[in-house]
C-alpha cells in the first residue's frame, strides 16, 4: 500500500523488497549510510542486508531514550565524518523512534542536511515516529526539545520487523493506535476497543489506518500551527511521566507514560470539553486493561506540574493540553489549571483502588 504525503514523499506499507533499493539506487546518490542502533543491526538488519552494496558504512548508535542527546548526536557526526561522507549521500535509519528521531535530526544537520529515508523496526515509529517530518533529541531532561521539521525521501514501514519485538514494546507503540483512534477516527476506536490480546492482531489492517490519520493530519498542518496538535493527546501529561520516570528502575517505556496521559488527559476533557463519563470510563478501562496502573507518588506532583510547565507546546506562558469533546473529536489550544491538573492526576491515582 502506497499513502502519498502530498508531493514530498511516499509511505509505502507491505515487504521491503529488491524493488525498493532499485528505485533508490535510481536517485544516483554518490553514497549510502546506514543508521541502527544496538538492536536493529542484530534483528532488522538482516532482514535488507542483502540489497545493500557490501561497502555501505553501517553506524550504530546506542540504544534508549537515556542515549537520545546530543552528545549522542556528536559522535553520530563524527561516524559520519570518519566514514567520508558527503553532501550527495543518502542515509537509511533503520530503527525504532529514539533512532529514527536521532538518525533524522543528524542527517538534517550534517554539512547543512543529507537525503534520508526511514524504515521504522517498531509499532511506535511505524504509525507515530516516521511520519510527518519531526526529527530531534532530549535536552535537558525535556523530550524532543532540540530538532527540526524535515521530511524523509521515503517510509518504508514492514510489519516483519514486528516480531522481532518484545510484547512490551509491541504494547508500547499500540498506544498511539490508541490515541490516533480517540482523536480522529472513532470507527477505528470501536474497533479496538474490543482487542485485549495484541498478539493476535492484524497488523496489517490497523497500521495502515493508523498511519493514514496521522498521513491527513500532518497534511492539513505539517507545521503544528493547528489542527496537528491534536496528536498531542495524551503526551502533556505522558511526556512529563515518561521524563520523571526515565532514569528510574520503574522507568516506562513511551506508551505506557501515554496510556496514563490519556486517562488524565480525559478526565480534563470531562472537566473542560464535555467528554461523558461513559467515555471517560471506557478510555479508562481499556488503558488499564492493556497497560496496567503505575501510581504517581503524591511528592512527584509539583516535579511533574514544572515538567509540564516547559512543554515546547505551552503558549503565553499556560500549561497546553489536547482534550476531546469526544471519541473521534479532539480539540486543540486547551489550557487547564494547575488544581485541575493535580486533580486528573489523582484521579488516574485512584484507578488502583478498583477492583
């Protein structure tokens, strides 16, 4: 399946074949480098090894969002220094989003920008990463708040690299599945609302819708000057969980800081947009089931309220916020107070109490 992204550039979903690296080797560049992290060179790379010229240089960085920074970033230009490359060249980032994110933002900035493609290994960066052209790292401890806008030549998104993944990881990216259906597609939402075990699901029927509602999103807004921050939902208050969380032995992974975002994130939007209780209690119930409940100690609240109070999406100086009028609606440039954030926090704390 091939989704355009406007003029700019092509999503193509189904095998990585031979076909592929043809049409890239058509673009004549003077070189290709790849970009993979400490896993994917072991479990995805074989997987395209064959279509690569033998003296393609392969630089692999380390894994993890604890590595997602710009001393990261330096040794990742010096690889690609070290290597000879050159301005003609053309660099494939094999990975999940930490790499994608990373590889991205070093290609955009080495000698003023390099071509890229991206080849998501991950459910995350399959329907959330390798769409849309946002590229950059951590700094700090604020997600994503060095980089840049720009687009890849291609996504080439194989769901083979799937079962090279962890149930938890697979779980990790099915939250913005999640979200995409909360925000913008609430047939898909009834859908998968339904789905309790995620090993037995058709990957190849969910991906391709939820990439296509990120797909129109990001063309009506490819800047974030509106309706794309919609896709926000969820990660006000996710982001700064996953932040406070990071460097802990408790540290979660980006969905599950996401599946807790939305339950809190909804609970405002009962509070602010009129989303009903009985779609707080379905968002609710079905994040718990899938993700579990992590409770957020009462002494990180003030910590987390200043992470949130940095978030590169705030304006004037207000806590910034997605929340829905309903499934399927979301709406954007919601502010919420500091007590009523507090007070969505401990609401998602006392899901622990229930049965």
């Amino acid at each position: 399946m091939t989704l355009p992204v406007a003029d700019q550039y092509n999503i193509e979903i189904g095998p990585i074949t031979e076909a592929n690296f043809n049409w890239l080797s058509a673009r004549n560049y003077a070189g290709w480098v790849l970009f993979a992290d400490e896993n994917t060179v072991e479990l995805c790379l074989p997987l395209i090894e064959e279509y690569l010229p033998e003296d393609t240089p392969v630089i692999v960085a380390p894994e993890g969002e604890l590595n997602k920074n710009l001393e990261t970033c330096q040794s990742l230009w010096e690889d690609l220094f070290t290597a000879g490359v050159g301005r003609r060249w053309c660099a494939i980032c094999l990975g999940g989003g930490v790499l994608e994110d990373m590889s991205g933002f070093v290609a955009s900035t080495y000698k003023r920008g390099i071509d890229f493609l991206q080849i998501p290994t991950t459910l995350l960066s399959m329907v959330d990463s390798s769409v849309g052209g946002k590229l950059g790292v951590d700094f700090n401890n604020l997600k994503n708040s060095i980089g840049v806008f720009n687009n890849p030549i291609a996504v080439w998104i194989d769901p083979r690299f799937l079962q090279t993944l962890s149930d938890r990881e697979v779980r990790s990216g099915y939250g913005e599945i999640i979200k995409h259906g909360l925000i913008a597609d609430v047939e898909q939402w009834n859908k998968i609302k339904e789905l309790q075990d995620l090993t037995s699901v058709d990957w190849q029927t969910i991906i391709p819708a939820s990439v296509n509602v990120k797909r129109e999103i990001v063309l009506e807004d490819p800047f974030e000057k509106g309706r794309r921050k919609a896709l926000n939902f969820g990660h006000t208050i996710g982001h700064a969980i996953e932040s406070y969380w990071l460097e802990s032995d408790r540290r979660l992974l980006h969905g599950e800081a996401i599946a807790a975002g939305m339950i809190m994130e909804a609970w405002l939007s009962t509070q602010q947009t009129g989303l009903t209780p009985q779609a707080l209690a379905e968002i609710t119930t079905y994040c718990l089931a899938v993700y579990g409940h992590q409770v957020v100690p009462p002494e990180a609240f003030d910590q987390l309220i200043a992470l949130m109070q940095q978030d590169k999406k705030n304006e004037d100086h207000r806590i910034n916020f997605t929340l829905l009028e309903a499934p399927g609606c979301a709406r954007v440039n919601e502010t919420a107070d500091v007590e009523l954030i507090r007070g969505a926090i401990e609401y998602y704390n006392g899901m622990d109490k229930l049965p």
